[in-house]
C-alpha cells in the first residue's frame, strides 16, 4: 500500500530531472556555492536564519577560490558580475529569545547597505508563536537544495566530524563543536513548485509579488556531491498553522506523512532528529508496536546526546519519558527499539556531534527529508516544508537501492566508519551490529544517555505549564478562540481579539 498520498499528506507528487541527498554542510555549502556563482536571473534563499560572515568554502577550497567566499560578499559579488541577477532572502523575524544566538541589524547588512538587487525580508507572518522553520533554497530554477541547513554560523562541518577541526570555526575564530545535518537536491519540474510556494512566502510576509523568468541554460552541477537518488518523482509536504492576517490555512501534510509512515513499517524504522517530542509520532509508532500479527520491527533512532539547556528543560525531558515508554512498549511485543547518538573523539572523554538532521526512513523504501523536526511544533505549529521519495514494495527496485544507500552511509558515518558502507546494507540485524559498536568505548556511535538527574529535579514539574507553550502543536491562543467561536455568541469579538494579538506578536 502507498505511503504518499497526494493531498492528504503532501501537497503533490512532482516530476523530477534527477534528486539526492548531501550529507553536512560542508558538500552543501559548496555545492550552493558552485551552483548559486553560474546564476544569471535569480537566488531565492528561505531559511530559519543567515549569517553574513559564513565561509563557504574552507582551507584549500578557499584559498583557490577566484572571488570572496563569504556568504553576503559572495551574493553581492554575483549581483556585481550579472547585472540581471535579482537575489531574495526570506529569514525567520525571529523572537527576541534568539536575539543573543543572531546577527543583529540585519536589515541593515542584508537590505540598506547592499546593492539594490539584493532583496531581504523578515517573514514574521505566521500564526502565533510560530516559527517560520522552511529552508530551501533555489538558484535560476534550476536546482533546488531543501532540508535541515541554513547558511548560519556553528553549522559547518564535514562527515569525519573530527574532534578538532581548525576549519570548524566562525567568523570570529571561536571553534565550535561537530554539527551534522541533511539537505537534499532537486532539479526538473518539482523546481518550479517550490518556486511558487517562495513567491507566496514573500508576498505573505509584506514583500512584492514576484515574477521569475523561465531559465533554459543548465546549470553545470559538477559541485553537487551527494548521494543520487534514483526515482522520477518527488513529494512536497507542509506544516502550517492557521493564521488569519494574512489568511493562511491549515496544513497538517507532515504530520499525517510521518504518521502513515510509521504505521506502514514492515521491518525497519530508522529517524534522525534534533528532537523526539512529537506526541503524532510517539503514538503511531506505540499503535504500530502494539498491533496484532504485524511483523516484529527495528527501530533506531539517532539523536543528540545532549541539548542546551533551556531546550533540555523544555524538550529533553519529555523525550526522556517518551523514549524509556517506547522501549518497554517494544520490549512487551517483541520489538527491538533502540536510540544512540555519536561521538566525535573515539577516546577519553567524549565530545557529541550534534545531530541536526531532519530524516525518517521506513523499511528502505520511504525516505523523507526536510525542515520538520520530530516536535509538535513541527506537525503542526511552525511553517515547514520536507520531501519525499517512495517505492513499490517488494526489494531489487533502484530507488530501494538508492535509499538502502543513504541509511548504510548515515550510519557508517555515525560509527565513525565512513567508507564501510556495507556493514549497515541488511536490514535484518542492524540492531544488533549497532549495539555491538555501541558497547566498544572506541566507537564513536554510543547509546543515548540522556541526563536523568534533570528529570529527577524540582525543574521538569516547576516549568511544565511553560513547557506547554514552548513546545505546542496548535497556536495556543487560537486553540482558545476557535474551541470558543461555537460555544459563545461573542465570536466576532474573539476573532478580533486573535486578529489584534497577532499583529501585536510580529512588533
């Protein structure tokens, strides 16, 4: 039976000329690098944030660069050399509880005091409490590079996620810790719907209505290094609240996605995540356990071992209590469920790779990839966006190939074994195989150790009703307003009094 199912959990299912996966933002930096510096027409860039000062290239690759490598210098060069190159950022207005961790004036730096073709925007438009989470990026409608990345500070890093990289620095030299991440590529007619879904971004945020032309010259893609996927179609699903100015539906398309996914798993079921919070995903995967004469399931997840702190108040511990419930569930009925996360040192005391990825595979023949974290507010709160790449069942297809690719070099990558690939291609026993490494101290995969005193203290309990609110799947203020409209007469005031709370929001 089919996971992907058009306009019920994704918006459509496109034609693509030829789509993959990059593996950390090393390859993908440089591949938007190499790709953005041939554009003639148009760069359109949506993300969560942006940093001015990021290096795109590093060591060698920099220093045989023929023009500047940081990211603002780099867009403004272009504009400089192709007078008919327009470039639009579109970037997250974010909360002032961020305001530490960004760039300041970045109207500023981006808009005033950069040529006039290159356009920046906020985009603040979204339901209460939202964040506008969608990271893509798309260069003459030619490719389109969609997932986890942004183009930020304390994001690059290469899959050998060395202990010490003197290339993993920012700007300013400060030296940061591993960082792994997944971002996928696109070319063909897909393009041109993710083109769409930009222009309605931008002129829901304020900004103009946008016309692009239609580009005939292909992009040289020899600086694309990923993992192809071998499949003729694409998925695009969404996140979206309901908002009421501008008038935004509702969209529940990733939720639903990860849902039917879930419950379709034959065998395997493997997620990497910033985060497991998701109270969807945490009752699918308890239903799919927990059903009669339904094969016996592997179930791996790789997260980080450790998140700030804030986050681990808020996030970390219940996905503490979410995880330890899953496990005793498989272990109940016969299911193997495990989580781990990796190390960058192999020896002494270890320094954790901070997985950032956005990816749920089922059986090696779904794979989707994106924005969507593994969080309510990503099923139903934020704006977010993923794709995804479906065969028929049964084994032996090439897009079954493709994908068993992609699951074997992710968790090579994860061991610390890059190049033995072939050790993780079967299904049957993978949990096994991981748990063997996992138990050798040298090996950088480890089990998932979370802080358990922190659940134990007076904090969890304290900030619970905060929690709430950090970490919702509908706009809170909205969930009162509508579960009201038809209890009260008082509606038209109520939809009032949402209108004016969201204006007040985006100040």
């Amino acid at each position: 039976m089919s996971i992907v199912k058009s306009g019920i959990n994704c918006k459509g299912v496109y034609e693509t000329g030829g789509s993959g996966v990059i593996i950390d933002s090393r390859d993908y930096y440089r591949a938007f690098y190499h790709t953005a510096r041939q554009a003639r027409h148009y760069i359109l860039l949506a993300g969560w944030q942006f940093d001015s000062e990021v290096a795109l290239l590093r060591g060698e690759e920099a220093a045989l660069a023929d023009r500047d490598v940081r990211f603002l210098h780099f867009l403004e060069e272009l504009c400089e050399k192709s007078p008919d190159l327009e470039v639009y950022i579109l970037a997250w207005d974010f909360s002032v509880i961020f305001s530490l961790e960004r760039e300041w004036f970045q109207t500023l730096i981006f808009d005033w005091s950069t040529i006039d073709r290159l356009h920046f925007r906020f985009d603040g438009k979204h339901a209460v409490g939202a964040t506008h989470h969608q990271k893509f990026v798309i260069v003459d409608g030619q490719i389109a590079f969609l997932g986890g990345m942004d183009i930020c500070a304390s994001r690059w890093d290469d899959r050998l996620h060395l202990e010490k990289n003197p290339l993993r620095v920012d700007a300013d030299g400060t030296a940061y810790g591993g960082y792994h991440d997944i971002q996928s590529y696109h070319t063909g007619p897909v393009v041109k719907e993710l083109i769409a879904l930009f222009a309605q971004r931008w002129l829901d945020s304020g900004g103009d209505a946008l016309i692009f032309p239609t580009v005939t010259a292909p992009l040289d893609l020899g600086g694309v290094r990923g993992i192809p996927i071998t499949a003729g179609t694409v998925a695009v699903s969404r996140t979206q609240a309901l908002n009421l100015e501008p008038p935004q539906p509702e969209i529940h398309e990733i939720r639903r996605l990860f849902i039917d996914a879930i419950l379709s798993a034959q065998r395997l079921i493997y997620l990497e995540n910033q985060y497991f919070s998701s109270q969807a995903c945490y009752w699918a995967l308890v239903q799919r356990m927990t059903a009669p004469e339904r094969p016996k399931l592997q179930i791996v997840l790789v997260l980080p071992q450790l998140l700030p702190f804030t986050e681990e108040l808020f996030l970390g511990v219940p996905q503490m209590r979410m995880l330890r419930a899953l496990k005793r569930v498989a272990q109940q009925h016969g299911h193997e469920f495990r989580a781990y996360s990796s190390a960058c040192g192999r020896k002494g005391e270890r320094k954790m790779t901070f997985i950032h990825s956005k990816l749920l595979l089922v059986d090696d023949r779904f794979l989707t990839v994106g924005s969507a974290n593994a969080t309510n507010r990503s099923m139903g709160l934020d704006t977010e966006i993923n794709v995804s790449w479906e065969a028929e069942e049964g084994e032996g297809s090439p897009l079954t190939d493709s994908l068993r690719t992609v699951r074997a070099t992710l968790l090579a990558e994860h061991a610390g074994l890059l190049g033995e690939d072939r050790l993780f291609e079967k299904i049957e026993g993978v949990v096994s195989t991981l748990d063997t490494l996992a138990d050798d101290p040298d090996c950088r995969l480890c089990h998932y150790a979370p802080n358990g005193a922190l659940e134990e203290s007076v904090w969890p309990e304290a900030l619970e009703p905060i929690a709430r609110f950090v970490d919702p799947e509908k706009p809170v203020l909205e969930e009162f307003v509508y579960e009201n409209l038809s209890r009260y007469e008082t509606s038209s005031l109520l939809k009032g009094v949402a209108i004016i709370s969201q204006w007040l929001s985006a100040l």
